[in-house]
C-alpha cells in the first residue's frame, strides 16, 4: 500500500515549524521510522509533514555540571556512537545501539521515538529511569515536563496540538552510581516484550519496568524487591504468569549487572 497524499514541508527554523504543526492535518515528521510505516499503512493521513530533523535548533548536544541537554532530533546511531558526553556510565550509548538495526538508527531520532510512545521502545524506559525532563516549544510558547509526566500511556504524550520536542535534558548520574539495563527480544533489533533499567546510588534505588501493555511501572526503594516488583505489576492488571515472569527475570537480571 502507498501513503496518501500530502504535502511536504521542510522549515528552515523552529518557530516556522511550531507554527505549520499548528495547522489542521499537519503531522511532525522526525526520522519517519515509526510514522513511515504508518503513513504506508494509512493508519496516518495526514495532510501536511512538518519535517523537523534539519532543524538546527533540535540538533545540537550541550553539557553543563548537572546535565546533558540533547537535541530532539539526535539520532540513535549518532548516540551509539558516542556523540553525547558520557553522563551515564556508558548507559546511553549502550541502549542506542539495542535499538533496531543500523538503518533503522541512522534515521530514527531519540526525540521522534519519545513522541511516538511505543511502551518497548527503550528511551521511554531509560529516560525515565534517569528522571530526564523533556523541553517543548508550541504556539504558546516553551514548557518542561519530566519524563514521567510527559509519557501518558501507549503511544500517548502530554504533547499539546502544534507542540515540538526539542531537547530531552539528561541528568548526569553520580559517580558512586551503578547501572543495569536488561530486555527481552526474540532476536536482536526487534522490539523488547520485558525491559527494566536499574540504577543504584547511595541513599536511593529506582527500577522501571517497560514494554508493558502501558506506562512503564517505576519502583524505587523497597518496592524493588521481588515481592514489591510482583505486586506492582500484578497492580496493573494484564499481564498473565508467563509474562510477568518474564519481567521479573530481566528485573532480576539488570538488579544483577547493577550489583556486579
Ligand atoms: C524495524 C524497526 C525496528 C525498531 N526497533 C526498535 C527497538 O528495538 N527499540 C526502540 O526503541 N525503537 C525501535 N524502533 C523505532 C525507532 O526507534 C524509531 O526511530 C522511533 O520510534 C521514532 O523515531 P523517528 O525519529 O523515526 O520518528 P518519526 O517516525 O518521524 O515520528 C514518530 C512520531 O513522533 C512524532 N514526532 C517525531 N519527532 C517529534 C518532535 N520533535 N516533536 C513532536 N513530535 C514528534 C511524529 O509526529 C510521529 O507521531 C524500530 C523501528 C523499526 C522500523
């Protein structure tokens, strides 16, 4: 099947694309790995791509004390690669290069994958985990929401009509701090269906369990353990005993990298 018509627009700064991704029918378009497919589907027809990922305001990488700020449309592959500043131990270039295949990360943009809200897309996991916040830019000017917040459910964001992703802002992980990221894939590059990121520092533990049927479950503290993960997700209702199992093993298993 091919796409429907539309029509293509490449702005040339970031307050013109805010303001055609206003417009009716209009739809943002970063790498088109996700909206691609859909737009050949026609499960997406809209009547105007926005496309953003030549913008210069949502390329850039920039790091202060406290942080790292990543442009919206930074790639999987360019992360892989090591162009973000290691803020996390070696965490992000570890799960960007879990992601799909090479093709599919030297399109795919960290920005576009947050938008779209896949529950096992591994950002949505990781970066909530990390406690980033995400910057917007919209007809009413810029707001920042954490991750936790701006993830709503599957495939639904806090993003209002006409708003843009801009930069995700990661914060940098102490350096006593001791990570594990584990997922469960039938073969490599394809989607996880059981995914937990752990992070240990003194003081403070949090684990969040992704690609559920939803939000991803964030635990911290005691809830960590076996019996607070079980009940946590028993809380959310659908998973069956072979399921949940498997979540509980790839739990087990970044708690495991994390202590090691
Ligand atoms: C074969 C295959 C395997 C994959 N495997 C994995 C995997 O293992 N793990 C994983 O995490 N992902 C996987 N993906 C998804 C991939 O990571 C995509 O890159 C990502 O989901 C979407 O990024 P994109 O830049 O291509 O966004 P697009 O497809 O261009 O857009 C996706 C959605 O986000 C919106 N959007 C994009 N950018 C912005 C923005 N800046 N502001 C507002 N809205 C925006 C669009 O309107 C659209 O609704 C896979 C994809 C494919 C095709």
């Amino acid at each position: 099947m091919k796409a429907a018509p539309f029509e293509h627009i490449c702005p040339t700064s970031l307050a013109e694309a805010v303001a055609l991704a206003g417009e009716a029918g209009a739809r943002v378009f970063a790498g088109g790995q996700s909206l691609g497919p859909m737009l050949n589907l026609r499960l997406a027809q809209p009547r105007l791509l926005v496309q953003v990922n030549r913008l210069p305001e949502l390329a850039g990488v920039a790091a202060d004390a406290d942080a790292v700020t990543i442009g919206a449309c930074v790639t999987h592959s360019a992360i892989a690669d090591g162009a973000i500043p290691d803020i996390g131990h070696g965490l992000l270039s570890r799960v960007a290069e879990t992601i799909a295949y090479r093709p599919v990360r030297n399109r795919g943009t960290i920005g576009g994958s947050l938008c779209h809200a896949d529950p096992a897309a591994d950002w949505v996991t990781v970066l909530m985990a990390l406690d980033a916040s995400v910057r917007l830019q919209g007809p009413d000017g810029a707001r920042s929401l954490r991750m936790k917040d701006f993830i709503q459910g599957a495939f639904r964001t806090a993003l209002r009509p006409g708003e843009i992703l801009r930069a995700i802002r990661v914060p940098r992980l102490p350096a006593s701090a001791r990570w594990g990221y584990e997922k469960a894939c039938r073969k490599p590059g394809d989607f996880a269906h059981a995914m937990a990121a752990v992070f240990l520092s003194p003081g403070r533990c949090r684990a969040v369990i992704g690609a559920l049927g939803g939000k991803p479950v964030i635990l911290e503290d005691d809830a960590m353990s076996p019996i607070g993960a079980t009940r946590a997700l028993e809380d959310i209702g659908e998973l069956d005993q072979a399921r949940l199992r498997m979540q509980l093993v790839v739990l087990d298993r970044a708690l495991a990298k994390a202590r090691a």
